[in-house]
C-alpha cells in the first residue's frame, strides 16, 4: 500500500504474490524480490510490466538513481530507461494507453515543453490507431484533443493536395495502417466512411487556431470533399462566405462536377465578380448545364449589390434583354432586370444617375415603367420630366396593347395606374399629356386632364356623350368636389345635371343621379332647370331627401351657431373676472423671476397670480 504521511492512501494497492523477499520502490515503479525472479509493478496501473532472472538474489537496495540487486557472489546494477525513451518505445509498440497513463503520472517529473510534445504525440498517435479501425468518433476527439496538422489527415486521402511546399508529415507509423487509396477502389462504402470522418473533422477545426497554418489546405479538401459526397448545402455555405480555397485547384473540380453555379460563387467570394456573373450569364443562355433554378434573379441580386459601377455596365444591356424576353414569353411583367437601379443600398443610390437610368432603359419599355414609376411613388421625385414622362408612357403602352387586343387586364391595370397619377399628381405637363391620347379613346382620362385644367362641363360632356359612362360621370363629380365648399359641390352637380338633359339621356338617368346624390343638389336650382312637363310624383322622392337634407343642414348650422355663442360667452365672462379683480402693488412686492422690487406702474399679472416685470416676461 502507498500511504501519504497524513495517512490517507491516494493509490490502489499492488496485489503481491507470496514469498516476496524484498521490495523497493524506485517511482513510478515498484520492484519485488521473489526466489529466483524480479518482478517489476506500476504504481499507476498496478500491472507487471517487467520480470528478470536473478538467480540467488537475497535483497534489493534503492538508491537516488538505481536499485541494486544483491545476490549471493555478485551485485547488480538496474537503472530506469529515460522517461521520454519509455513513453517513446510504448507508442512504437502502439500501447498508446499505457503511454499515456505513464505520461499522466510522470508529468511532474518532465519539463513543460517535454510534457506537451509528448501529451500531443501519444494523444495523435491513439487517434491514428483509432482512425485506421475505423472508430471514427473517438479518432476524432483525439485528433483535435492532440492539436493534429490538419494536413496530415489530409495527406493520407488519395486526390487530395497538400497546398503548403514546406509541409513534413509527422504521421507515426501504425501497423494497423491502411492504403486509402487502395480502399476507394476496392471498397468504395468504407472509403465513403473515411471522407466523411475526413469532412466532419475539417469542418469542426476550421477556424481554429490550428488549421490557421493550413487555411488554404482545409478549405480546398472541404470543397473536394463536399463535391465527392453531393453536399450541395455545405459546398454553398462553404463558398457564399469568405474562404481560402485554392481558384486553380477547385476550378477543375467544380467543371468536372458540372457545378457551374458554385463556381460562380466562388469566384464572387474572391472578388472576382466580373467572372462570377459571366458564369452565371452562360448558365441561363445554356451553354453550361446546371439544374439549381433561379440563376438569373440572383444575377441581378449580385448586380444591386456590386459598387463596381464599370462590371454592372458590362451587363446591363443583357440583363435587360434577357429580362424583356422572358416577359414575352410566359406574360410576366418586367419586375427583375430594373432591380439593379432601385434596389440598391441606401448608401449606394449615388452610383448612377436618374437620367442616366432613363437612358439605359429607353429600349425597354417595361423596366423603363418600373423604373419611373420607382421614381415617382418611392423617391416621390418632383421633376416635372419624371411625371409626364410615366403618364406618357402608360399611354403609348395601353394604345400598343390596344391595336393587339381589345380587352385586356393588363390594359386595365395600366389605365387605373394612369388615372391615379393624373388624379395625385400635379407636376406632369398636361399639354404634352394631352396631346399624347389626342385622337385616342381614353376619355375618362381626357375628363381628369379637363379637370385640373377647370373645364368641368366639357369634362362632364365626355364621359357622359363620348365614354357613356354615367358611374365615371357622379364619381368624377365626387371626387373633384371632394374638400371643396358646399357651393362648389352643387354647382358642379347641377352642371352634370344639365348635360344629362342637354344628352337627352333617359328620364330614368337623371332620377336616378337625383335620387343618388340628393344632399348635392341645391333643390331650388333644380326645380328652375328641370322640364316643365315633368310631374312632382317623378321627382317626389328626391324632394323629400333634398327637404330632408336640406333641413338637417339648417338646423346643424343653428346649432354650430349657438354653440359659438355660448363659448364665446365662456370667454367674455373670464375676461371680467379677470378685468375686475383688484391687484394691490406696494414696496413689499417683487417680481417673481427676477426677485427684485417692481418700482412702476408697469407689470404682468400671469393667470396663478404671481407678477412680473414685463422685461422679465419678455425673456422667459
């Protein structure tokens, strides 16, 4: 047994056989004589480890740096193999566990630096013997336990290449090691086993301090490996984030593997963002096959976000085209290509001018809409050139579209988005507007012009003669009388009334505008245009919603009135409480900011009472 002098045992006991003659302990071991033999236990696994022949043996004698054997007629000599020689020759024999449980008890008795060469050797040195057994977990929890070279592991893989010229393998040799590049051709599902255990174990160190010597190795292996197993998710992880991955060496790689997007990537994260969109160009004109969908979107998403304003001109004019096609192929609206102007950075607005946009976008009649449309209703640009020229290109669009087809969603659509901007907007030249749907028949559109121009009858005579829309004709009325007084909105009523009866429209037509829009008449001008032939009963519901209207009106304004009064009387009565009340002034009183004497007759009396000079109330 092993007892402290405080008396408490910190290791298990070594189990002795009898007829021991004699024992020393000679750390970290401990020898006993027996008959004819020497046996020699660990005190850290308590396990034999070693037996000599002694023949007439009789006692053992320990010294500070051997153990003699004394034996009948001569005296041995036994001194301890070198510690690191010990550990070193217990790696060559791969008891690497032993190895390290003797390192773990003789840490005290090493230098430092002698300890950690030796801890990460027999730690790596375990792991490769695992590695090769294929206990791949454990291998690995060595392997970054012990600090492993990324580029040993790596160097053991067949078509991997080590990318460091001053690289010196330090892999011990295991016999239990194994030819892997024999293994891939032979038995591909265990080879499969290996490249996996290789791309964990590459993943879980990259970024740490050790593969920070080899960064250009770990990547590199990573994206062969994840293009040997069809890891796509972590091959565009790997190359859509910063990366030190070899340009030469994975470009043959990703061609062979037909990964022509990844290599787009690749090339972006490098920087080299002038070949990253030209690989992605030749995958959507299908020189290059590659089945990931979405490529041209994201070509215009890397357009937004390049501030190289030269590489954007290079492919401005395809992504517009290309754009513009696949509109006229599946009837989609031009909404990508135009991205790269308006979905910049807010900080990145300044890289091309509006103008010089409106230039680019000329050929392109759709982009060209978005684009001033963008201006319009995002910027909210006050250029009047911004304004008439999105008017008139909605215009010039719905008469194309018109000669094509009669009706059209698109072209109603269209027409909406135009009579809002000349309903919102009052920056457009109406001259060139108008001249623009001169001879066209966008006559709801011709009444707003007449409109904002106050040509209200002539307004009113088209929609109601030319469109023969009488719905378009009361909500024009409601919506130019919209905030505008009570006399406006019935003089404007009653001119729409007059051209239902100079249009000779329906008797039922214009009951029914009376009847719709009673409280918007002035029932006393009504009564003076309507036909005299007509009887009260025609009109007989509209006079009583008009009296009805008419009445309530009055009476609100009565009371608005008497409420007026009564606050006003509010007022008056304050004031004379506060005119009435006598304020006494004598050489106690001061004023209340400034704390000195009010000497004149001049002062603030403030609501709470105190007073002031007024040259203080002044500069509070």
């Amino acid at each position: 047994m092993f007892v402290m002098k405080d008396g408490v045992s910190e290791r298990p006991p070594v189990q002795l056989p009898d007829g021991v003659l004699d024992a020393v302990v000679e750390f970290p071991y401990v020898l006993t004589l027996q008959s004819q033999t020497l046996y020699i236990y660990s005190m850290l696994d308590q396990r034999l480890k070693q037996t000599i022949s002694v023949p007439s043996a009789k006692a053992l004698l320990a010294t500070t740096e051997s153990v003699l054997v004394v034996a009948e007629r001569e005296i041995h000599w036994l001194s301890q193999t070198p510690l690191q020689d010990q550990i070193q020759g217990l790696l060559r024999s791969e008891r690497a566990d032993e190895a390290l449980t003797l390192l773990g008890g003789v840490q005290a008795l090493l230098p430092e630096d002698s300890y950690k060469n030796l801890h990460r050797s027999v730690i790596c040195t375990s792991g490769w013997i695992k590695f090769y057994r294929e206990a791949f977990l454990d291998a690995k929890e060595l392997f970054i336990e012990g600090g492993l070279d990324p580029r040993d592991i790596i160097s053991v893989y067949p078509a991997m290449t080590i990318m460091s010229s001053d690289f010196k393998s330090q892999r011990p040799a295991v016999s239990n090691a194994k030819d892997l590049g024999r293994l891939s051709r032979d038995d591909w599902p265990t080879f499969q086993q290996y490249l996996s255990f290789l791309s964990h174990f590459l993943r879980e160190t990259r970024g740490t301090v050790r593969s920070q010597i080899c960064p250009q190795d770990v990547d590199t292996a990573l994206l062969k490996l994840y293009l040997e197993q069809g890891d796509d998710e972590n091959l565009e992880q790997l190359v859509s984030s910063p990366n030190n991955c070899v340009l030469h060496v994975c470009l043959p790689e990703l061609e062979r593997h037909k990964s022509f997007f990844t290599l787009g990537l690749l090339y972006q994260s490098q920087s080299q963002h002038f070949n990253a969109i030209q690989t992605w160009m030749r995958i959507v004109d299908g020189v290059c096959v590659d089945p990931r969908p979405g490529v041209f979107p994201h070509i215009v998403n890397a357009l937004c976000q390049l501030k190289q304003k030269s590489i954007i001109m290079k492919f401005i004019d395809w992504v517009l085209q290309r754009d513009q096609k696949e509109r006229e192929q599946s009837e989609k609206k031009g909404e990508v290509g135009v991205l790269i102007f308006t979905k910049r950075d807010s900080d990145d607005q300044s890289t091309f001018a509006a103008e010089e946009v409106l230039t680019f976008l000329a050929n392109y009649p759709a982009a060209l809409t978005l684009y001033l449309e963008y201006l319009v209703h995002e910027m909210h640009s006050k250029e009047e050139k911004h304004h008439t020229l999105l008017a008139t290109t909605y215009i010039t669009h719905i008469l194309q579209t018109a000669q094509r087809t009669q009706d059209s969603d698109e072209n109603t659509e269209m027409r909406e988005k135009l009579q809002q901007l000349l309903w919102h907007s009052s920056i457009y030249n109406t001259d060139t507007v108008q001249a623009k749907m001169k001879s066209s028949a966008l006559h709801v559109e011709k009444a707003i012009l007449l409109g904002r121009a106050g040509q209200h009858r002539a307004a009113l005579q088209i929609l109601v003669k030319q469109e023969k829309d009488q719905e378009a004709a009361e909500s024009y009325c409601r919506r130019t009388s919209a905030g505008q007084g009570r006399e406006f909105t019935q003089q404007l009523f009653l001119c729409l009334l007059q051209v239902y009866l100079e249009s000779n429209q329906s008797v039922t037509a214009v009951v029914d505008l009376l009847n719709n829009n009673a409280t918007a008449f002035n029932l006393v001008r009504v009564l003076q245009v309507l036909p005299s032939s007509w009887s009260v009963q025609l009109v007989r519901r509209f006079l009583c919603e008009s009296l009805r209207g008419t009445v309530h009106e009055r009476r609100m304004r009565g009371l608005e009135k008497n409420l007026a009064k009564v606050e006003s009387l509010r007022h008056k009565h304050a004031w004379m409480e506060a005119t009435q009340e006598k304020v006494k002034l004598d050489r106690s009183r001061v004023c209340h900011s400034c704390r000195r004497q009010l000497m004149g007759p001049e002062f603030l009396r403030r609501p709470t009472g105190e007073l002031v000079h007024t040259h203080c109330f002044t500069a509070d």
